[in-house]
C-alpha cells in the first residue's frame, strides 16, 4: 500500500505540564531563589500570602514578587531576561527526557502520525526556554515578563493558571497559536473540522492546576495521565483522581525507555491511530449515504413521473432516465469510495435495492395502462 505524504498525516498534541511534570521541582527552585538569595518556603509563604491577603491570583502574586526582590537588587545583582534563560540550564529533568521526544516521534511516525509537543504551564516561560528540552516544543505555553530596554521584569506579561490553562488546549485544537488571534479561537467549528481533534490529545500534569485542562481533554475522548514523583509523592492523589474520572491513566513520571509512562503514551498512540482510521471509515459513511440520500430523492421522483404516465412511452423514457442514474451513481460510488474498507460494496448494494423497487413500479405502472386497454 502506498504511504501518505507525511504532510497528509493525522497529528497528535502532546501536552505538559511543567514543575513536578517534567522537572522534580518548581523550576524557580534551582537558581532562581538561590540568585534572589531566599528559601522556596520562604518565597512561597510570603507569596501566597499576599494573594491571600489582597484576595489575588497565586500566579500574579509570585510574579509580582519576582518583579519587586530584582529590581530592588543591586544593578551588579540585577536578574534580566538573560538571566532567566540562563537558569534553565540548571533546571533538573526527570529521567529519560533527552531521549523521550525523539522515541515518542519515532513510534508515531511508524504508524504514520505526527507528534506535536507543547507546554502548558504556570512556571515562567524564560527559564523553559533555557532548558535542554525546549528546541522539542511546538508552542510553549507559560507565564511570562515584560521587560524595559535593558532587559529587566518589569510586570507580568502573560500569565497562566489553572483554569487558563484551557484556553491553550483549545488553540492548539484550532491553530490559533498566535495569542493576539481572538477571532479564530473564538470561531464555531466542529471538532473533526479543526486541525487536531481533541481526540488526538495527550495531556500530562501532575496537580491540581492540571485538573480543569485534564478534565477538558478526557471529556472529549482525550487522553488525560497523570504522574507523580515516585521518590518524593505517593500515588494516592492520582489514584483519587483516576477514582473521580478526572485522569485516563496515572504513572510515576519516569520518561526512561519501557517503563510505564512510555507504556501508556504509546499504547494511547495506538489508541488514536485505530480512532483516525474509524473516523475515516465514518467519513466516508456518511459521505456516500448522502450521496445515496441524492439519488434515492431522483429515483422517487421517477417513480413519480412513472405512476403519472398515461403511455408506455412515458414510461420507456423515465426508465431510461433511471437507468443512467443508476450507472453514473455506481461509477461515481466506485471511483470516490474504493479504499479500504467495503462501503463502496455497501452502497452499490443500496443502488441495486433502489433500481429494484424502480423496476418493480415500472412493471405494475404498465400492467394497470395494458389492464385499461
């Protein structure tokens, strides 16, 4: 069998999560608060306590704080964009991730699909763009600074929570990636119309700002997995969230080969592979019972024009008519529908059972005019 251009491909989105999805820690922990010269705890305490205090976003809250302990640093101090970048290096990665992509690729370009990967996250978009891995994402998704001429956070430019987190899945879903384009995010499309069905989805998050995206993917026949860091968390979060049916599956976040999260993702891979050739299989169902939905509306209109005729004549020249329906329905159906699947034999078997009630009407319309004579 011929293969399809790679460009023909169905795709499937792969979505992640970030801290304690692809990285054991919030990312911030590596160098970002050791250069801001305090403590996780520390931060967080005096960051959630503000928005708890100011009845604020978290996410706003930490990055405003960001913004306010760097520019009150010295400028030899001083944290840029630069910085920021330069700080993914140091950002730890679960095990297996530097083969991952290309593993994950290579199996779904087998089963000819095309893999695309995308952050979606709350931790900052600077510092993941500095990680190793960034170069294997499509779109990264994530909050982020603006920044004066020298480079320096000034305020929070995009930011990303939970529940915004699901704005994301739905331009990936409609190739809108672009955040200023609200026209096309906003448009009415059938999922099958837009260029990655949530069917093809993949999401994996480890908490609990991942339940509304997860949610999302899983009630479109996504696939939503959970992880977990086996050395630090028990799996008793993710079992309660497989419990409640907000997870597909739930594995220990361990990106190495043959373990259970490639397991799951592969098998999942397989799972929408089976989907796409059901969904063309459908297609085409429903492309050619429209087009015999057509002709059997013909062949009712010349059983009509049979029933009314007062001539044999009449009746010859509305047979004939149907007749070269009949032949071009078939020749159509045989050119458009013959793949591999058999409904092409299903609906020429239709067209047979039409021209058999035609002939049938034909045949009792001549018999009442032969009656009258």
């Amino acid at each position: 069998m011929k293969k399809k251009k790679m460009g023909k491909w169905p795709v499937i989105a792969i979505c992640y999560d970030f801290d304690k999805t692809l990285s054991p820690k919030d990312m911030q922990e590596y160098t970002l608060f050791p250069k801001l010269g305090i403590s996780a705890k520390e931060f967080w305490e005096q960051s959630n306590g503000f928005a708890e205090d100011n009845g604020m976003d978290r996410i706003l809250s930490y990055m405003k704080l960001i913004v306010k302990m760097t520019q009150n640093k010295a400028e030899s101090l001083s944290i840029a964009k630069k910085d920021f970048l330069a700080m993914g290096k140091g950002v730890e990665l679960f095990d297996g991730l530097d083969t991952w992509f290309d593993r994950i690729n290579s199996y779904a370009k087998e089963r000819e699909l095309m893999v695309e990967h995308y952050i979606i996250s709350a931790g900052l978009k600077e510092i993941i763009e500095g990680t190793a891995i960034a170069k294997h994402f499509k779109e990264i998704y994530a909050s982020c600074f603006s920044y004066t001429a020298n480079g320096i956070p000034i305020w929070p430019k995009q930011v990303v929570n939970g529940t915004q987190k699901t704005q994301y899945l739905f331009r990936i879903n409609k190739d809108c990636l672009n955040l200023s384009d609200e026209e096309s995010l906003n448009n009415n499309l059938h999922d099958d119309d837009r260029r990655i069905p949530f069917r093809n989805f993949i999401y994996l998050g480890d908490s609990i700002t991942d339940i509304p995206a997860m949610k999302v993917v899983k009630r479109e026949n996504g696939i939503a997995i959970g992880v977990y860091n086996p050395k630090v968390q028990s799996p008793e979060r993710m079992r309660e969230l497989f419990a409640d049916e907000r997870i597909t599956f739930f594995a220990p976040a361990d990106y190495r080969e043959s373990k259970a999260l490639e397991l799951y993702v592969k098998k999942s891979i397989d799972q929408i592979k089976a989907n796409e050739e059901l969904a063309k299989i459908k297609n085409q169902q429903s492309k050619f019972t429209k087009h015999l939905e057509m002709v059997k509306s013909v062949v009712e209109h010349f059983e009509d024009v049979v029933k009314d005729s007062e001539t044999v004549d009449g009746i010859n020249d509305a047979k004939k008519d149907a007749e070269n329906l009949f032949k071009k329905a078939k020749k159509f159906i045989k050119k458009e529908y013959n793949g591999d699947c058999v409904v092409s034999e299903d609906a020429i078997k239709i067209i047979k059972e039409y021209k058999i009630e035609f002939d049938k009407c034909v045949k009792e319309r001549k018999k009442e005019l032969m009656s009258k004579n």
